[in-house]
C-alpha cells in the first residue's frame, strides 16, 4: 500500500502537469521578437556530435547546410568521436560543403574523454557564435529552424530555446508508435507546462539552442552523468536563466526500430536522472529564491524513474500476499474502488490529454496510448537496472543509440552494422513473464479475479520486451551460446573479429 501512495503521487503530478500545460499560453504572448533578416541574423555555431552514424551522417550534414540562413554567419563544427567508416563519409561531405563556402570542419578526437558532453566541451572553446544550436545525428532541422528559435533571444535573460522532436517514422512499427506518443505526451505536457515559467524545464540534449554567455555562465558541459542535458540545464536555471519550449518548432527525427536500442536509450535516460539527482538534488532543494511548488517540481523529476523498481517490488509481492490469504483490502469492494482510481487518476488523465492535444486524431493516438502502456510495463525491468546502477555509483560508458537511416516501413535494418544483441537483462523479462502467468493463476485460484486484467496488461508487457529483445537480436542464432562462455572468451573473439574485419 504504501507503494502504491507513492506512485500515486507520481501519477497526480501528471495530472497537475497537466492543468498546467492547457493554462500555460505564454509563449503565443511573447511580442518582443527579433524580426531576423539575412543582414541581422547573429553569428551562430552549430554543434553536430557524432559517433559512428554512418548511416545517418549525411542526411544530418545536408540538413543544417541546406538551412535558410546565411551561409557566412553559421559556424558548423562536426564533432566526430567515430572509429569507423563514419568519419572517412564525413571528411568526404565537409570538404565538399568548404569548397561550397560553408564554413564548416570536422573536429576528430581519438579519445572519447566524456563521451558526448566531452565532445561539446571541446567544440565549445573553439566556438564564435553568440548562440549554439546542437542537433543529433539522428535529426533533420528544418530550413527555418534557425530563423524561427532565434527570434526569442531578444529578453536577455533567455538561455535556451528547445525544438519539439517530430518522428519521421512514428509508423513504422508498434514499438515506434509507444515511443512516439510518449515523447510528445513529455513534449505537450512537461514541456509546455514548464515553459517560461518558475518551473525548471530541461534541455532535450538536441533540437534547440542556447545563448553561448548562458552555457559559460552555468558552468559549462560536465561530464559526470549521462544527461549532460539535464545537468546543463538545471544548472542554468538556478542561475537565473529562462527556457522556452515551442512546440511549433518541430524537428523530424529518427526513433530507434530495435527494442535493445530503445532499451539502450531508456537506460541511459533512467540512470542519467538519478546521476543528476545525487549531484544536484540537495543544492536545489536547499536554494533560497526557489519557490516550494518549484523544488517539489525538481524533485518529482530527478527522481520519477524511481516507480520502475517500485512497480516490479509491488508485482513480486503481490502474489505472496495472496497465497498468504493476507487481508489486502478492509471490504469486498475496496479492490474495485481501487482500481476505478486508478483508471480516473491514470489513464483516463491521458485520454482526456490526448484528446484535447491531437482532436480528430486521437483515437490512432489512443491506440498508440495502449502501445505505451505495454512499452513501459516491459521497460521497467531495464530501467530498474538503471536506476540501481546509478545508486551504487556504477559508472557507465555513454553507449549512443543506434539508428540506422530509416524512414520507410519497408526498410530493413536487421543486417545493419549498428544493431545490438540482447542483454542478460532479457532474461529478467523472460523471468517477469512467467512470474505475472503464475500470478494471474494464483488470482484467479485464490477467488480474485478482479486483478487478473491489470496483472495481465503488465505480462504482456513484460512479454513483448522479452520477445523483441531475442527475436531483434543481432545474430540471435548465437545469443544462447553468448552466456555459456566467459566474458575473456567473448572479448578474444570480438577481437578476432575486429582483425579479420582489418
């Protein structure tokens, strides 16, 4: 019970988040706009931090070249981190856009000294312009980005404006869709809520662009988590700059089609919250000038990846509860009352959002809504690992995610170089699905049915990560015999197989 309270607050706050953003028309109220034209647009460095991203490299470059904006007042510094081919097809493109007249280079580090942060920190000491937009290999900014984020820099105390992610292949797959409309509920909702407001809103780590003066007044990019986003951004704020969310500012971009990718990426977002949390919490939380409803703010956020290992907690001991004959519930009726609570507080908050963001289309989006719930039931199991990870100071190599250059449903990606095999992770998943099967047994045994299509939801959900995660593998004939050797025999064979490769 008690963990169900704490995750009921998690999920009120949603629907506060909620309130907010339908209420929060600011930035539509904003009349002070620089009006940009060719001879006043500002000199801006454009960050592009790439890591092995031979497939989508290119398409990145083009992209921020083919902007509509002067050619002489952008600064392009590709940060290429790559030990591939990656870097031979950037070389390639740069000298073809320098002979273009662009002023563009690529900066090539044989050390990954902090990963991406640290490739940002380097750019940053060789950057000129006022401004500093960053974009991910995986995206695709519009011609008029620039011109249109810019324009909000005329209040001084602006330091970052953020983009909305679009999805250039949210149909792909029904993994795609989950991922899709959770990012644009975190978009609508969190974002826009926040937005130019006391609440701390956070950098998305690409879609956006920040004032030069506001990244050195905060400190700079650090290197000790695995959000330099976040860390950034927060950081900022506390020193007294504003951030702005558009959610006209739409940026296309790439969602990962591999469950390990996705699963890669939710881990590193999981971990890298609480990394914050433990370097930052105590001093927010401690600030003088900082409203109370702020600090609650900043403290559901750094630490809302918690309800992962609090969900799996509840899942393991409700069943023992049950063959225990513990009396959960004070009268019959309570477990109905519980569980219409929490569609009103969960669920139906969500349809209400979905329906109000995306009108004639909410019913595709409902469906993708579903989709979600099934994603983040599997994913907990990852995150939780995270999370843990991230408690006992385990430090993590940056592992990017992979993307693989599609944008067609027919695409294949399955013999692409990027794709990853499964973690022991997997078997956790596999574990979990048996134990919810034996769970909704034991329910409907022990006379209580009404729990079995909750506990059901989560199988699947547990289910369909496990599944994906074996049958998405790369070379998934062999990933059986991966655990029966030690970690020294699969070391020597990657080895051997970079050498053959050489």
């Amino acid at each position: 019970m008690a963990i169900a309270w704490i995750m009921t607050i998690y999920t009120l706050n949603f629907n506060y988040l909620s309130y907010k953003s339908t209420r929060n028309s600011l930035i539509h109220k904003i009349t002070s706009k620089i009006n940009l034209s060719d001879e006043t647009c500002p000199l801006v460095t454009i960050q592009l931090p790439i890591y092995n991203e031979k497939y989508v490299a290119t398409r990145l470059i083009n992209a921020v070249c083919s902007m509509d904006y002067p050619k002489e007042r952008m600064e392009i510094q590709v940060l290429d981190d790559s030990d591939d081919e990656t870097s031979g097809i950037i070389e390639a493109i740069v000298d073809k856009y320098e002979k273009d007249g662009f002023t563009i280079s690529a900066f090539h580090r044989v050390n990954r000294s902090g990963y991406k942060a640290g490739a940002l920190k380097e750019g940053l000491k060789l950057a000129k312009g006022e401004f500093i937009a960053i974009f991910d290999a995986d995206f695709i900014p519009q011609r008029d980005f620039l011109k249109k984020a810019l324009c909000y820099f005329e209040d001084s105390k602006i330091g970052l404006v953020q983009g909305r992610w679009g999805h250039i292949n949210e149909k792909y797959s029904i993994l795609t869709k989950a991922q899709a409309v959770s990012l644009d509920l975190h978009f609508f909702i969190e974002q826009k809520a926040k937005s130019l407001s006391h609440l701390f809103m956070n950098f998305n780590g690409t879609a956006g662009i920040w004032r030069t003066q506001c990244i050195k007044d905060a400190g700079g990019w650090h290197t000790s988590t695995l959000v330099e986003d976040l860390d950034l951004s927060f950081r900022a704020q506390m020193k007294g700059w504003k951030c702005i969310f558009d959610e006209d500012l739409v940026v296309n971009a790439e969602l990962p089609v591999q469950m390990n990718a996705a699963k890669r990426q939710q881990f590193r977002w999981a971990k890298g919250s609480i990394q914050v949390a433990k370097k930052l919490l105590i001093m927010l939380l401690s600030h003088r000038t900082l409203p109370i409803d702020t600090k609650i703010q900043i403290f559901i956020q750094l630490t809302k990846h918690i309800i992962n290992p609090l969900f799996l907690i509840q899942f393991l001991i409700f069943p023992i509860l049950l063959l225990m004959n513990y009396q959960i519930y004070d009268t019959a009726l309570a477990p109905a009352f519980g569980i219409v609570a929490y569609l009103l507080l969960g669920p139906a908050t969500y349809l209400i959002m979905i329906r109000k963001i995306w009108h004639e289309n909410w019913k595709t989006k409902a469906l993708q809504y579903l989709f979600m719930i099934f994603y983040a039931s599997g994913i907990s199991i990852n995150n939780s690992v995270a999370i843990f990870d991230a408690l006992v100071g385990k430090r993590n190599e940056f592992l990017r995610t992979p993307k693989f250059g599609i944008m067609e449903k027919n695409q294949d990606w399955r013999n692409n170089k990027y794709a990853l095999p499964f973690t022991k992770t997997t078997l956790l998943e596999i574990f979990f699905s048996a134990y919810g099967c034996i769970t909704i047994a034991i329910s409907l045994l022990s006379g209580n049915p009404i729990f079995i299509p909750l506990i059901a939801i989560q199988t699947i959900g547990f289910f369909y990560v496990a599944y994906l995660s074996i049958i998405q593998s790369k070379n998934n004939k062999n990933t059986a015999d991966m655990y029966l050797r030690s970690p020294t025999e699969i070391k020597l064979q990657d080895v051997r197989a970079n050498d053959t490769t050489t």
